[in-house]
C-alpha cells in the first residue's frame, strides 16, 4: 500500500510516544511553521472552500517557501489557491506534488483558474475522492485505524481515480469499499477561539477539522481570538479539537480572511473576485498582476496585520457587519 504522510503503524506510534502534556503552545506563525512543516510534508487543510480557510498558515508557508508538498482535503479554494499562485511564480521556491481532494474552487465566485492550469499542465498528482470519502478517510485516522469501510461512492468510476478498495462484506456478501486512513504529517486548521493549551472552540460548521488535527502527526491552529483557559472549559461540550491534538497556537484575528470566519466576519466579496481575476490572468499567460499581487499582499507584509493594513477600512468593516447580520441589502456594497 502506497502512503502518503505516515502510515497507520507510524501514525499509532507516534501518536503513542508524543508528548500529550496541557502545556502553553503558543508561538510566533514564523516559528509554527519553521518548526512544524517541511519539504515533503502531508498538509491536512481544515475548513470548508473559503470557510474557514487557514489563509495566514498558508501565506507564512509561501514567505518561507515548501517543495514537493502534498495537499489533502475535502474542498477548498483559497489555501490552495494560494500555495498554487505561489508554484506558479516560482516553482523553484514553492511546488505541490500531489494533491487527495474532493473539490477544489471558490463556489459562488468561479472555478479555480490554477487548478485548470496546473492540472493542463500536468504540473500534478491528483487523487480524486467525494467530500464524504475524505471526511471517512480523516475519521479513520483519527481513530487509529489503517481504512474504513464504506458505501459511497459504489455507484461511480470514482475508484478508478483512487487507492480505494472493493471487497465483499463478511456480514452481507454484499460489495463494501475500503477507504486508506489519512494521517497527514502536519494539519492547519483556523478557529474562533482557542485557549493557550490548544483547545479550540469552532463556531458553526465543523467541517471535520476534529478528525483532520486528530489524524495528523502535529497540528497548527490559528484563532480570531485566544481565551482564558477556565472560559474554554466552563463549556467543555463546545470544546471542538482538544489540546492534546494541537501542537502549536497562534492568535491572528482575519487569519482566514478574505474568506469568512463564522460569526466573527463574512466573504470578502470584492477581494475575493481580485485575487481570482489575477490568478485567471496567469492561467492565460500573464503573470504580471499576480506576481504583483503577491508582492503587495503576502511577500511584501511580514504577517497578517500587515497584510490587513492594506485592505479598505470600509471593507474590513463591512465583512464584519455582513456577518453580524446589519446588512439590509444582498448585495456587496463599500461604505463611504
């Protein structure tokens, strides 16, 4: 069997050796991802295509550049969006070699032009699964076991595109199909709130992120906001990844922005838009509004305050009313 990341019996190890201890795991995101990722890696991705995405990880993972990185997640859009931004400009400095992936797109604001590119390009790996299979495969994981059975997806050609395996079951005869654990070597993962030992609390969907940091060999969490540790378990049920599953915390408010962080801020509906317009102008051959881009917003900031230094007033402050449900109107509109 072909593992990428740690194998089960790595993964049970590891686990069983790692130091488990309630210990302040705070740190820099300089030195999260200096100390917690390296060439080669598996990245496990939390959140949801633009919920949730862990943009500032991503953005600190680009300044300090990664090679031969694989991708695992269910849907996302910008993280992977931007690591492929960065390959596309310099693949020298940055590259992904594989990616295990459900979807990958923005939604409501288009396809993704880099995955057109670099798939056309043969620039990739690609295994294909359903957003269910990856959240199974995750699970198994995170439960110490080397596959899952399961039903989905029985009725495609999905398994021709994957490590998947059908056999038939001991209890009903009938065909099952086994899903490969995923233990990605590091998780990045963006939260709400979190507390100094790396328990976090995750407000509206869940999107596997449990299962994701439980499955992985060390796990980055940034948050909106770090809270004391006896408000975090005043309500230990809403505890959503506890702290023996997380390795490093990082308090960044916005670190999923210009993606949205519920209950905390919206889309970014116009920025959104512009990255995506430079990315497509790279799919097409002219790589001078993204290399642009990325000067100004991830190579030319040295963290995410900067980086929110160079959005609008208006529409930071719009975001945040959008999602604190005072907008009247549908539509996206900058305050004067």
């Amino acid at each position: 069997m072909h593992w990428t990341g740690l194998s089960p019996d790595e993964a049970r190890k590891f686990t069983a050796d790692k130091n488990k201890s309630k210990r302040d795991k705070r740190k820099s995101l300089h030195d999260a991802v200096q100390e917690f990722i390296n060439d080669g890696d598996n990245i496990g991705i939390g959140g949801f295509v633009n919920s949730r995405q862990p943009v500032s990880i991503v953005h600190e993972i680009i300044r300090q550049g990664r090679k031969d990185l694989t991708l695992s997640y269910q849907s996302a859009g910008l993280a992977v969006e931007y690591l492929a931004g960065a390959m596309v400009l310099n693949e020298e400095h940055l590259n992904i070699k594989r990616m295990e992936f459900a979807y990958w797109a923005h939604e409501a604001f288009g396809i993704s032009p880099l995955f057109r590119y670099l798939a056309e390009n043969s620039k990739l790996e690609l295994e294909d699964w359903s957003n269910y299979n990856m959240s199974a495969r995750f699970k198994a994981g995170s439960m110490g076991l080397p596959f899952i059975p399961c039903r989905s997806p029985l009725g495609s050609d999905m398994i021709q595109r994957n490590r998947a395996k059908v056999m038939e079951c001991p209890f009903t005869q009938r065909p099952i199909m086994l899903l490969p654990a995923s233990h990605p070597n590091v998780a990045i993962i963006h939260v709400q709130e979190a507390d100094i030992y790396g328990n976090c609390r995750i407000q509206g969907p869940l999107f596997t992120c449990p299962e994701i940091a439980m499955a992985s060999a060390y796990t980055i969490v940034t948050c909106d906001r770090l809270i004391e540790h006896d408000d975090m378990v005043r309500f230990p049920n809403r505890i959503s990844i506890p702290f023996f599953a997380v390795d490093a915390v990082v308090e960044v408010p916005f670190g999923s922005y210009p993606g949205n962080s519920h209950g905390v801020h919206y889309f970014d509906e116009k920025h959104i838009p512009e990255f995506r317009s430079v990315c497509e102008q790279a799919r097409k051959g002219d790589y001078s509004s993204l290399k642009d881009y990325y000067e100004t917003f991830i190579f030319g900031v040295k963290n995410t305050a900067r980086f929110m230094d160079k959005i609008p007033f208006s529409q930071v402050q719009q975001v945040q009313k959008i999602e604190s449900g005072s907008r009247l109107d549908a539509g996206f509109t900058v305050l004067e």
